[in-house]
C-alpha cells in the first residue's frame, strides 16, 4: 500500500466532493493497518489542508497548464509530495520517488509528479518569495475570509489568521462528579503525561502533547472528556441551579450538555438536536460520563412540534455557525465554507434564537455560544435579537478570558490557547 496514494484519495475527496476532511479520514484511514502508517496518512492530509493555500499557489506556478478536474486526485498527491518537501522530515529522494510510485494507476502522471517534484526542489526558494506576495498564500486562508477577518478585527487579524495555522493543544474537561481537576493531574504526572490546569476554567487541563484516549487514565469510565477550554466556559456561565429545567437546543455531539450535567447533575436537563446520527453521540457521551438527560432529534426552529408547552429556566443555543473559530481543529473549513453560507447561516440563528426565547421562563437565562469569530453571527446577532424583544436584558459576563463587546464576550482563536468562541447572556424580564 503506497501511503502517499492513500492520502491523496483521502483529500481528493475533499478537493473534489466537499467532504469534510474528518469524514474523509473516517473512510480512508481504517483501510491502513499499521499504526504508524495511519499517523503518517493522517499528518499528510491534515498538513496539506492547513497549508493549502500556499501548496496550492505553489503548484499553479509550477504546473504549465491546470490539471483536468478529473485528475484531482494527482493533483491531492502533487499537494502531498510539496507537503512533505516543505514541512515533513522526510528525505527529499524518499519523498519524490515514494510520491511518483504512487502514479501506477494514472502511468502518464509518472513524469509530471517526477518533474514538478523536483523543480520544486531546484526552486524553493524563489517560490516561497513569491508566496510572501500573494494575500491567500503568504496566509493560507481564502481572500474572502481575510477580508472579513480583517474588517472585524482590524487590530488582531494578523494574529487570528496565524493562529488558525497552528495545531491546537489538546484539552480535557475533568469530570467534577468522578474526582478533581487537581488528583487528575496528579495522576497524568505519575503516568508520564505532562499537563497544566488551564487559568479562568475551573475543569480544563491542558496537556503538552496529544495523545489517543485510550492513553488517559479513566477516560473509559468517563472522568475525562476531551473538549477545549473555550468550550467548556459554557456550563459555567449557564450558572444552572440545583433542579432547574435546562434546554439545550443545539446540543449534538453532546459536549456541553455533558459539561453541564457534570457540573448540576439534578438538573432536568433536554438536550435536542436536528440530526438523529449525531443526537445518538449525545446519549453516547452522557452514559460513559454517568450522567442523563432527555435526547430528542427535533428541530428547535418548530418548538410548537416538541415543546409540550413547558418552559425552562435556563436554555442554551450553542448555534449552527461557520466555525470560524475552529479553523485550528478543522482546517478543511477554509475550503469548504462559501461566504455565501454566511446569509443563510446568521437566517437560522435568528430563527433559533427567536423561537426558543418563547420557552424561557420569566426571570430565566439564555446562554447564546457560537465556535466563530464574525460578528454578524454574534455581536451584531445579538444585538439584533436585543432591539427586537424589549423584554430581554444582556447580563454581563465578568471574565479574565476574551474581549468584552458592546455585546457580549468574545474569545479571538489563539486568545490563551483557545478556540475562537463567542458568548452572550441573556435574561427574559419576570
Ligand atoms: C455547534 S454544533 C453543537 C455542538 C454541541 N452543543 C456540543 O457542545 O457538543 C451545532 C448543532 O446544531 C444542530 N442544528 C442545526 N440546525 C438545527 C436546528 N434547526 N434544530 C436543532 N439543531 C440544529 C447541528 O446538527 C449541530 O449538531
């Protein structure tokens, strides 16, 4: 099996049918046996996504003519071959011969892979000059998502678009009702795995390198969880009291209706989710974890369908978005968001927020979360929603973390090794 070949099927999927890369890898990798193999696939696909706008750009200018769309998949293994020249510790030779044995099955390719290869070689240094001048290559991010980086954030864009080129570090969330952060980390240190506890965030450990879940003590029996910081803020600023009703309308894979259960275990909590596929990772989460709420796959746009006339003290909307925030963690979200996703995407927030708010109980709490970074999908929705009903009030959230907004609080992607998060309190008057 040519490794190289693997992972360039891998991202023509995504190249050529706009898969994610996740589902992608789910489909490719199990075919690869060999532990270490798969690893090295999955650093081809994921360094290839990240970097795509440099490779790219590269690849066009030693390329005569575009390649056909048929031949995505020569062209994912171009990407590869340039990947590894650039950012791989493999020996160039390894790495070009390794890359045109992977042609056997498109035998005219053989020579094109052979020749870009090592003109690419001779050229290096010329051509990363010249992605030094190119917008969408020197920041391997699309021209429309740098400019509406840059008009949201015209002093922190450059730091933004840096920081969604870094893996991100990975995070867990210690389960409060199964022990403490603090006997966790000592239990991570005597097993050898060197982590810190993550400021502002009483239940995040950050650890100093990543490792598979089965490698950390107890997660089978659900005293960990891997999720980032910024996302674990969320049970925290719900403040969910003992015995309250909790809606969770947007809750699949189920993170934080688990975060939040773990910290108010008797509250009645319903968690509910358009996708029946990812509602089942829901009940998935809470049995390893030992906690319980109620699942629904139902659309939280049509409450009158599943609401059953009862009211909450507490919601929260952790909204379809972007994503903008987790380019780190999703890095094929640089492909394969359109800016025309945005109108459709700030529509369905409206409409959820709009349609759940009738749910709150007087003097309840709605809690607002998006993973992006854009204001229109936060701030400004916010805003927004505020103007329109006179009968909500923002709370203000006092934080170490993030930037305070006109309306709610905003974590920049990167911010205290976060993920880009966004929130906003709200009270319905009594
Ligand atoms: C940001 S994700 C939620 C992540 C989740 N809260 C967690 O912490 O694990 C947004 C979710 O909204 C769901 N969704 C999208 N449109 C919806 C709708 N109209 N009604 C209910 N859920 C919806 C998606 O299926 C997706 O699972």
């Amino acid at each position: 099996m040519n490794l190289r070949g693997c992972a360039a099927q891998i991202l023509a999927k995504v190249l050529a049918d706009g898969v994610s890369l996740t589902a992608a890898l789910d489909a490719g990798l199990p075919k690869i046996k060999d532990h270490q193999d798969k690893a090295f696939v999955q650093a081809c696909c994921y360094g290839v996504i990240r970097h795509y706008f440099a490779l790219e750009f590269m690849l066009g200018k030693l390329l005569s003519r575009p390649l056909k769309a048929k031949d995505t998949d020569i062209k994912a293994l171009l990407l590869v071959g340039l990947y590894q020249l650039q950012h791989m510790r493999v020996k160039p030779h390894a790495a070009v011969s390794e890359t045109v044995a992977a042609t056997s099955h498109k035998p005219w390719a053989k020579n094109l892979v052979n020749a870009v290869l090592r003109q690419y070689l001779r050229d290096a240094e010329a051509l990363t000059a010249a992605c030094a001048e190119d917008d969408q290559a020197r920041s391997n991010h699309p021209a429309w998502m740098i400019a509406a980086f840059a008009a949201d954030w015209p002093d922190h864009y450059p730091r933004l678009l840096s920081a969604d080129d870094h893996a991100p570090p990975m995070m867990l969330r210690v389960n409060a009702l199964r022990g403490e952060r603090g006997a966790y980390l000592d239990e991570l240190a005597a097993a050898g795995i060197a982590a810190q506890a993550v400021d502002g965030c009483a239940t995040a450990l950050r650890l100093d390198q990543a490792l598979s879940v089965e490698q950390l003590p107890g997660f089978a029996d659900g005293r960990v969880s891997v999720q980032d910081a910024a996302a674990q803020l969320a049970a925290e600023l719900l403040d969910v009291q003992a015995g309250q009703r909790v809606l969770d309308v947007c809750a699949a894979p189920g993170g934080k209706t688990a975060a939040i259960l773990e910290m108010q275990p008797s509250a009645e909590v319903l968690a509910i989710d358009i996708d029946p596929a990812r509602l089942k990772r829901v009940d998935d989460n809470l049995t390893r974890l030992g906690v319980s709420a109620t699942t629904l796959a139902a659309d939280a746009t049509r409450p009158d369908s599943w609401a059953g006339g009862h009211l909450f003290e507490r919601i929260l909307v952790d909204a379809p978005c972007s994503g903008l925030g987790v380019i780190r963690r999703h890095p094929d979200i640089k492909l394969l968001r359109r800016e025309s996703d945005l109108a459709t995407l700030t529509a369905l927030q409206a409409q959820i927020l709009n349609a759940v708010w009738d749910l709150l109980a007087p003097g309840g709490i709605l809690l607002y979360a998006t993973c992006s970074v854009l204001k229109r999908e936060n701030e400004a929705q916010i805003e927004q929603f505020l103007a329109d009903h006179p009968e909500a009030a923002e709370l203000p959230i006092a934080a170490h973390w993030g930037l305070a907004r006109p309306h709610g609080r905003q974590i920049l992607t990167g911010d205290r090794q976060m993920d880009g998060f966004y929130y906003a309190k709200l009270r319905k008057s009594a």
